[in-house]
C-alpha cells in the first residue's frame, strides 16, 4: 500500500511509519518542516486556501491524520484553546482539500479523534453509539470529527475516526513522564481516584490503524483496550510495576489552582468499550493494564 501520514514525527506516526515501511509499504510523511528524505513532503497544515500539493497525495492508498497540537501541553488559555482547534480542524481541512483536488483522490481517510468525544461519563460504559458530551475537549472533538466527514462528499472517500485513549509508550506520552516520577516513590493518585481512563498500549494502537487501513470501517471507532481502569487502579498497577509504593495523593484543588480548566481533563474520564473493533474481530495484544505496563515503559523492558 502507499500510506500518507500527517502527523508522522508524533508519537503514534512516527511508529505507524516505522511499521509501515518494514512491512514493504510505501510511505508518505507530510512534515512542515524542510523535507529530509525522498520518503517526505512538506505541507502548511493552517495555509489558507490549502497547503499541501494535490499531486502528494495522488494515488495513495489512505491519508492517515495524526496531527495536532499536544493537548496537555499546559493551561487551556484563549490562544492555547485556538492553537488545539486551528491544528486539527484546519489540518483536517487543508487535507480533505488536497484529497478532493488530486488526478486520483484517496479512497480512505483516517482521521485522529479522541475519547474526550464522550466528555465525563462517569462509572457509564460506553460505545460508539454514545452522543457527544460536554466541555471544551468534546466540542474540540466533534468539530474535527466533523472537519473529516467532509472527505465523503468532496473526495469520495471513507472516513473514519480513530477515538483514540491515552496511549501508553516506552518513548512518549503520559507514560513516560509519568514513570520516572514514579520510580522515585512519587506516583499519586488525582482527586478521588474514582474517574476512569481509557488507556491503549502504543503496540495496539499502531495495529489497530493498520487493522482500519484494511478493514472497510467507516465513522467512529473506539482505540482503547477492552478493560479501562480507574485512576486509582492505574496508579496501583504503575507503582506495582516499578516496584514502587504509590500512596500519595494530588488534591483536585491543588490541580485546579495549578492547571486551570484543563484539571477537569485530570478529574473526570471516559469508561469506553471498543466495541466496533471487537466485532470486527479485532484481538488486542494487551488486554489489561498490567500486560500494557509490563511492555512499555514503566519496566523498562522492550514492548513487544
């Protein structure tokens, strides 16, 4: 296959790519810096009018979205809030254009989305069939949910969205920062502890992506494990792995006064079910917590 991939030096491209390339397909990294290698084309994400050559895009299999602003990359200010907003609906934009302007448009779109789509849903399993929520990560979803949809018209083209949890990985994400704190006996639980986070390992999420490229599934689809976890059980199961006690405890006061609006990301979750993977047979290398921690950073063994 040949495989388009904004967002290719993010945690998860970077692996997809990786990946990708070592299993013979062709890869194309859109980067907004100056190109390195044959393998990449620059693109201007927020150009007006379109920052990506039609002709870069011509015949690819799929254009896979990855790109975005880090979401808790510090406090939710008014410049901050625009930046997560431009980076992806924008982004999203600028390639369904390119899409819809190439001699041979993609016929597929998998465009990066996020469980933040459901808001807080407190102890509440939910699936794909579950509406939108409230607050500001919700509505940020919905519209870049929305930015991709526009493919299906303009390109002809079958889109589907990735709502991805947090990803756990050995080299990036919340994981590896959160790993060093607490092989120093500083792992703490935040607030109660009793709101849910949905969690993949990095291994799933590049082979769910790919399970998506071949599999013909369109609109939204859950990238989490099947056994999402409270915070508390979270910070047991990461001090269990580090062979570190993890008895402290961050007060939601104290995460509010320090992050603002983005606390209410930190205190409430998403308990989400995959279920359109899982009836797609879709087998997830790791199940449960402790397989995804055991694999990933927080031992500090090789993920396989």
């Amino acid at each position: 296959m040949k495989i388009a991939i904004a967002g290719a030096s993010g945690l998860i491209g970077r692996a997809l790519a990786v990946g990708l390339t070592a299993d013979g397909h062709q890869v194309i990294r859109l980067v907004r810096h100056p190109p390195q290698g044959p393998d990449q084309v620059r693109w201007d994400p927020l150009a007006p009018g379109g920052g990506l050559d039609p002709a870069a895009i011509s015949g690819a299999d799929a254009v896979v979205n990855l790109a975005g602003a880090p979401i808790a990359a510090g406090r939710w200010t008014p410049a901050r809030k625009a930046e997560l907003r431009s980076s992806r609906i924008q982004g999203t934009a600028t390639l369904v254009t390119a899409m819809a302007a190439a001699s041979q448009p993609p016929p597929v779109l998998l465009c990066g989305s996020a469980v933040g789509w459901y808001g807080d849903t407190g102890d509440r399993l939910v699936d794909e069939s579950a509406p939108a929520g409230q607050g500001f990560l919700a509505e940020l979803v919905r519209d870049w949910e929305a930015a991709a949809q526009t493919a299906r018209q303009a390109a002809g083209a079958r889109v589907t969205s990735l709502r991805t949890g947090i990803v756990l990985a050995r080299d990036g994400g919340m994981l590896a920062r959160l790993a060093p704190l607490f092989r120093f006996g500083l792992g703490a639980r935040l607030g109660s502890g009793r709101q849910y986070l949905s969690w993949i390992s990095l291994t799933d999420e590049v082979r769910a992506i790919r399970f998506l490229l071949e599999h013909d599934l369109d609109g939204p689809v859950n990238l989490t494990a099947p056994a999402p976890v409270t915070n508390a059980e979270f910070t047991a199961a990461l001090g269990r792995a580090v062979h570190r006690p993890a008895v402290l405890l961050v007060p939601a006061a104290a995460l509010r006064i320090g992050l603002g609006e983005l606390s209410g990301e930190l205190l409430t979750g998403q308990r989400v079910r995959p279920a359109r993977l899982l009836a797609a047979g879709f087998a997830f290398r790791h199940n449960d917590i402790a397989a995804a921690l055991a694999a990933e950073p927080a031992s500090g063994q090789p993920g396989h």
